[in-house]
C-alpha cells in the first residue's frame, strides 16, 4: 500500500514538473495541426522523398498534405488549385489554374502528388491532367487515390453518390460529367496500375494499400517512376 502511494506521488510530482517545464508554450506543436492518419500516410511518402526536393500538389485543397511532408523532409512544396480555400495553410505557395493546364514549365518539379483528385474528372479529362503532370515532373509522381483490391457492393454505391457530388462541385474544370454517374474513375489496384502503366514515361508503378493507417481501407498510394 505504502508503495503503491509513494509510486503514484512521485509519478504525479514528476508530471507536475513536465507541465510546468512546458508551460506556457509559444508555439503548438507542428503536428498538431494534422490528423494522425494523414501524418502517417505523408510520412510514408515522405520516406520516398529527398531532402531539397521540390514537391507539386495538383489539386492542394487546403495544401495540408504538403504542410505534412515538410515536417518530415526538408522539401520546396508548391500547391495548385482550380480555387483556393480560405482555409488553406498560408505558409505553402500555392496558385490557381484552368483545371486543365498547369503554370508551370517541363520538368520544374522533382516530384508531384494528385491526391483524391483523378476520380472527381472524367476519364478524357483525368488522362490529359495527368499527362499535364508528366510534364511538370522529373522524377516521380505519388497518386493517391479510393482504391482497393476490389470493391464491394457499398463502395459501388458510395463511388457513384461521390460522383454525382463532386459532379456539382467541379463540373467547369473537371469536364462533362455523364449520367447516370459511373465509376470509370474508381479503379481497383489492378486497374489503375495498368491505366498508370499506359501513361507517357511511366516506368513503374508500386502499389501500397494506406487501410493499416488511414481511416478508411480505400485510401491506397500508386507511387509512379517517370523514364
Ligand atoms: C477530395 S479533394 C482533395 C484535396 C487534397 N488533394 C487532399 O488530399 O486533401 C479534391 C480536390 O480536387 C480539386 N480539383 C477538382 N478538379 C480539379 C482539376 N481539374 N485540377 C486540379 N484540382 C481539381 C478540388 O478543388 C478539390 O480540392
């Protein structure tokens, strides 16, 4: 009993110590910021990476994906959007675009990331983006996209409800949607290596599945090499 008491004293006194030790903080933690399955799935590209690389995101949203990369590698990011959100991490560069022609010239970028973008286009507009992506890119391209071995009847209906949603949200950019929505976009991991594997220079394509860490099993990376 006595132990048992002088144990958790001391625990609480050196607890105590740590809080004050901390207190006040200047700063949040940069981590904070980011939810902890995101920050596991950057730092899996982020080990793919090198220090001084600079990094595209096409279609950046709010660019946390880039604000994540850099806490792990010392990276040039640069953001790109068809429009740019109020909430957006203002410390990342980050500029607009037609959707269709990227701003910047051939192999300005060491390697690009098109996250949970190529899905929301049809597929003649998702081909050109990516060909667009080629373009820009020097070395590697990182896709993330709502893949998996093979979807079930739930994820059939979910890709479609996503489709018609996203339909409303990028009809400009993102070409004409046909109805009833399909889920031409939707690809299972075999499907997309092979539609990634037809694309201009690629040489290869590793597949890893994010369903360990992300929050959902769908989120799966294609880590693309560029001849
Ligand atoms: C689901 S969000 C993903 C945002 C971000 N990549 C992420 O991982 O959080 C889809 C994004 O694609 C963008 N988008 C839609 N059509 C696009 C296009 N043609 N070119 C680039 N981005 C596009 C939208 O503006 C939106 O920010």
């Amino acid at each position: 009993m006595v132990s048992v008491v002088t144990s958790l004293t001391l625990q609480a006194a050196g607890a105590a110590c740590v809080a004050l030790a901390n207190w006040p903080r200047g700063r949040r933690r940069a981590w904070s910021r980011f939810r902890p399955w995101d920050l596991l799935k950057a730092r899996s590209i982020s080990r793919r990476l090198s220090d001084g690389d600079s990094v595209l995101d096409v279609g950046c949203g709010t660019g946390h994906m880039l604000a994540q990369l850099a806490l792990f590698k010392d990276i040039q990011p640069q953001g790109v959007e068809i429009a740019l959100l109020p909430d957006r991490f203002h410390d990342i560069p980050m500029t607009t675009y037609d959707g269709r022609s990227l701003p910047f010239a051939d192999g300005s970028f060491d390697a690009t990331l098109v996250c949970y973008v190529l899905h929301h286009l049809e597929p003649p507009a998702a081909a050109a983006l990516f060909a667009e992506i080629v373009r820009v890119t020097r070395r590697r391209i990182f896709l993330i996209e709502d893949s998996l071995p093979a979807f079930g009847a739930l994820y059939r209906l979910r890709n479609r409800l996503h489709r018609i949603e996203a339909g409303l949200r990028y009809r400009d950019a993102s070409g004409d949607y046909a109805l009833p929505p399909d889920e031409a976009m939707f690809k299972t991991h075999t499907e997309w290596s092979a539609w990634l594997g037809r694309q201009p220079r690629v040489t290869s394509v590793a597949v890893e599945s994010f369903a360990d860490v992300a929050q959902h099993d769908h989120h799966t990376l294609f880590d693309v090499t560029l001849a």
